[in-house]
C-alpha cells in the first residue's frame, strides 16, 4: 500500500488524506501511459507525412525561401517539444512501474511470510 497524507481536497471533504493504491494498480496505470507514446509518435508522422506531400506550397523566390527559412526554425522546435514529450510519457510510466516494484519489494522485506503481497492488502 502506497500512501500519501494530508492533501487539501480529502481533508475539505472529510476524509483523512490517505490515498491506498496498490502496485497492481500502477502496474495498470504504467502500461495504458506507455501506450500513448505511440499515439503521440505516429501523430507527430502523420502531421510530418502530410505536411512533406506540400514542400512548395509557400511558392517560390526570395520571400517564399526567407518563409520557408523561418517556418523550419519554428517546424525544429516544434520537433524538438513533441519529442521530449513523447520522451516524457514513457518517463511517466517507468515511474509508476519503478513506484510499484519498491513498494513491492518493501512489503516483502516488512511482510517475509510466502504468499503475503503488497495487493493482498
């Protein structure tokens, strides 16, 4: 059992502050999180897929190359932010797997007894 104590919002509602969540629930929550970072992935290709069907969409000459010049230093960064969040949902769900096996292994340290789980609680 995992537990946090004092939050504002139980306190306000009467409750004590304690949250019990057991690692087989974060075990769940990890792997629905690790996979959104495919949905973020191939949304960021399908966009990328699209956009490249147009490269001369802007036209052509000086002012169309000075656009096209600025618009890929914004599409780098754009690159660059979508892919650190897609880095950041798998860090996300490495968290919850990482919560769940210490608490595991926790309880099974405090509770040596065969058969006797942190989710038997």
């Amino acid at each position: 059992m995992i537990t946090a104590i004092g939050t504002r919002r139980a306190a306000r509602r009467g409750g004590n502050g304690t949250i019990d969540v057991k690692p087989s629930d974060l075990w769940s929550v990890s792997g629905r999180v690790a996979a959104q970072q495919e949905h973020l992935l191939r949304g960021a290709d399908k966009l990328l897929g699209e956009l490249g069907k147009y490269p001369d969409t802007g036209g052509a000459g000086t002012e169309a190359q000075k656009f096209a010049h600025a618009y890929r230093k914004i599409g780098d960064r754009w690159l660059e932010v979508w892919g650190r969040s897609v880095l950041s949902v798998g860090g996300v769900a490495v968290g919850f797997t990482e919560t769940a096996n210490a608490s595991t292994r926790a309880d099974a340290a405090t509770h040596p007894k065969p058969g006797n789980t942190a989710d038997a609680s």
